[in-house]
C-alpha cells in the first residue's frame, strides 16, 4: 500500500511562536517537488507532542494542500489512549490518508498494553495504520511477537522500524513476508534496510537534503547498489543528526543551510547554541562543500 520516501516534516513556527503555514507550504512542497511518496506530520520531529490537537490538524491540512494527493499521514503519539483515539477520529474526518501510532511515550507500555493501545487507536480512526516502533526513543518495543497479535487486523499495514536492530528488519520479512510495509524509520541504517528487504523510508534529513534521500532510494530499487552507497557514504555525517536527543534542533539547522529557512523551535527546545551549533554547522557545510552529482533514474 504504502513505499518509498515518506519525509517526517517538521513544523515551521513564527517569531511569536504560532504556526508557519505560507513557510510550512513551501518546505513541503520541496519534498514533493524532489519526488518523495508522502508526507509524515506531528512525528517526533514534527514536535508533535509540543502540538495542541488543533494545531497538529492544520500541519495536516497545509501538508494536504501541497501533497498533490499523495499520501499524508497523522501522527499518533498521545500519552492517553483515549486522547489518541480522540486525535485518530479527528485526523480521519479532516482527511487523513492514514496514522503513524506510537504508543503512549510517557507510560511505557508492556505487550499486553501496547496491543490493545494501537488496537484502540487503530479502530477510533478506521485508518490505515503504520506502526512506530522505537524502543531507543518511546521504550516501548513493538517485537515480532506484538506485531503477529496485530496481523490479524486490515487497519495495519505497515511498520516504521526503528529499534536500531537492523536484524529487526530480516526477522520480519521472515515472520509475515509482504504482510506489513516495512519501513526504515533510522536515517544512518537506510542503506543496510533497504538492503534486506525495506520497501520504504520515513527519513528526517530528507527536510533538508529531499533530492540526495529521495536517489538512494531510487537507485536502491533499480539495483544500482554502488550508485546508491556512493551518495550514501557522502550521506552518513549528515544522517548521524537524526540519532540524538537534538534530532530536532540538528535538523533544523541543516534546513537552514541546505533550504534556507529558519530553525525556531518550540520550548522547552531552544536552538543550538555554542559549541554544540558549530560542530553540527561544520558537518551540514562540510558536506554542502562536497554535494555529489546525482545520477539519472
């Protein structure tokens, strides 16, 4: 149902702190521009939790008006199940292509719970369903196990995989065959996912770099392996900014380089500041200065 590049876009605010929607419409519209296959909202590098219910509803709609009908998916990522379900039922009315559920990310759920949390989720939307799994991040581990109790429902159809176990990846493929869309949901893992088996990628340098993300992943498909490990070799300082607690910051910042926005955040996140801002400006300069050429495909 779902492949290929699906960017977790992140939310552009104003100096006083309220939605950037003309600026949100022109960042998103990069990312389709450069051929990625839909659009992820509210994520966790979308600053979803820092987002009222409302707010997260019209991120969705500016990333519909620009999407070209292209899938757009919700993210899902309440502490509450019954607010989750809340947010699905919304998201479904509002038009929604689907969700992308993370269990509760301040109670750390047990199998039991987290089956029955997407489950309720799943459900009060009536939505296709990509399945987050991060147990780095949320501490919550969507296993095998968990995903064989929910196989047996239409509403999930795909997996964004991010436990940093690339062995994850193979484990599923073996268990359910083509039963989930699997997708790589760690930057600097892509190539080695994609490799084994991932069919699709919800990237987060891809805010910054759409054209380079969005060439791996084509070339990858047409076999041209080498083609792809080139740009992907340039790719991974940049790709290591995706994995830290500063995903958000880091990234921004790189979109202020690489597209030429700003990097506001909302608190309790602040900026990069000192040293920490220098290093990640030298990795995003580095490589601007080094840009490889992209092949045809």
């Amino acid at each position: 149902m779902w492949t290929g590049v699906f960017p977790a876009v992140t939310t552009k605010f104003t100096e006083d702190d309220r939605l950037d929607h003309r600026e949100m419409e022109r960042c998103f519209s990069l990312q389709v521009e450069a051929g990625c296959d839909g659009i992820i909202v509210a994520g966790s590098l979308g600053e979803g939790p820092m987002l009222s219910h409302d707010e997260k509803l019209e991120v969705l709609a500016t990333a519909q008006k620009v999407a070209g009908g292209k899938p757009v998916l919700m993210t899902v990522n309440e502490p509450a199940t019954r607010d989750g379900a809340a947010l699905a039922r919304r998201a479904a009315k509002a038009g929604a292509h689907g969700l992308m559920v993370v269990p509760s990310p301040i109670y750390h759920t047990n199998p039991q719970e987290t089956v029955a949390t997407l489950k309720a989720v799943a459900a009060a939307g009536g939505l296709p369903v990509m399945i987050y799994s991060n147990r780095l991040a949320y501490r919550v581990d969507v296993t095998v196990d968990v995903m064989e109790e929910l196989a047996p429902d239409p509403l999930f159809v795909a997996i964004k995989e991010s436990s940093d176990d690339i062995r994850r990846s193979t484990e599923i493929i073996n268990r359910f065959g083509d039963r989930f869309d699997l997708f790589t949901g760690v930057d600097n893992l892509a190539f080695e996912a994609l490799s084994v088996g991932a069919i699709g990628w919800v990237a987060g340098l891809v805010t910054a770099f759409p054209r380079e993300t969005v060439a791996i992943y084509q070339l990858m498909k047409q076999g041209r392996r080498e083609e792809a490990l080139s740009i992907y070799r340039w790719f991974r300082p940049l790709l290591d900014l995706d994995v830290s607690t500063y995903l958000v910051q880091n990234i921004k910042l790189a979109e202020v380089h690489a597209i030429g926005t700003n990097d506001r955040v909302r608190m309790p996140r602040l900026p990069l500041s000192g040293d920490r801002r220098a290093a990640v400006e030298k990795i995003v300069k580095d490589a601007l200065a080094k840009r490889p050429e992209l092949p045809k495909f």
